[in-house]
C-alpha cells in the first residue's frame, strides 16, 4: 500500500512502537503510543510530508505499524483514507477565510 503521508497514523492509533531505534524491535524496547499524542519517530510539518524515521530499518516490516491498513490492498494500491485526508487538506486550504461564511 502507497501511504500518501498524510500522518493520521502516526497521530491518531494507538500503536505499540519501538522505542529506541538502535535498539531495534525487542519486548524490552517497546513502548505503546497513544492515540492523539505525534509519534516521537515522526518527521516533517504537514499532511503530504510526514515521514517515518524508522521506515528504512530492515526490521520496519515487523512493527504493528507495517501492518496497519495492509488488508485487501494490492501493494500499489493507494491508501484510501490518506487520499481521503488529503483532498479534505486539499478543500479547506481552498476555503477564504477573510470573507463571512
Ligand atoms: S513508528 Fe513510524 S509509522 Fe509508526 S507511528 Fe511512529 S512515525 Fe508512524
Ligand atoms: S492514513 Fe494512510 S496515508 Fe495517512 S499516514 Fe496512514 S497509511 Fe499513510
């Protein structure tokens, strides 16, 4: 699946995830992340740019996160909900906010 790094995820699961990246994936070093609180391993300032610091460790694959929202989608498959996101980030940026409703 395409994640469209719309950064949902990564604010809004609650998702057990490795705490200390050098440590990698063991019992010991993980750590749950709660939901609404910005995942600590989480980079960049907006919907479209958020990236994972973790995404490129070869044990990436392994973590809870890899799975989610992997069912019932082809591999090159776009993830529905960020395109969802995305055109609402898309809508309201287009919204004049110096004229009355
Ligand atoms: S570990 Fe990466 S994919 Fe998982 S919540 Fe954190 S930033 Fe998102
Ligand atoms: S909702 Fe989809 S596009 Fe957004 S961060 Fe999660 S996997 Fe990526």
């Amino acid at each position: 699946m395409k994640c469209l790094k719309c950064g949902y995820c990564c604010h809004q699961l609650t998702v057990p995830i490795v705490d200390v990246k050098k440590k990698g994936i063991a019992e010991a070093n993980m750590i749950v992340k709660i939901r609404g609180q910005r995942c600590p391993h989480l980079k960049g300032d907006g919907p479209g740019e958020f990236t994972c610091a973790l995404h490129g460790e070869k044990w990436y694959k392994d973590t809870p996160c890899a799975g989610h929202g992997r069912d019932n989608v082809l591999p090159d498959d776009t993830c529905a909900l960020g395109a969802y996101i995305m055109e609402c980030v898309k809508a309201l940026s287009q919204v004049d906010t110096t004229k009355p409703a």
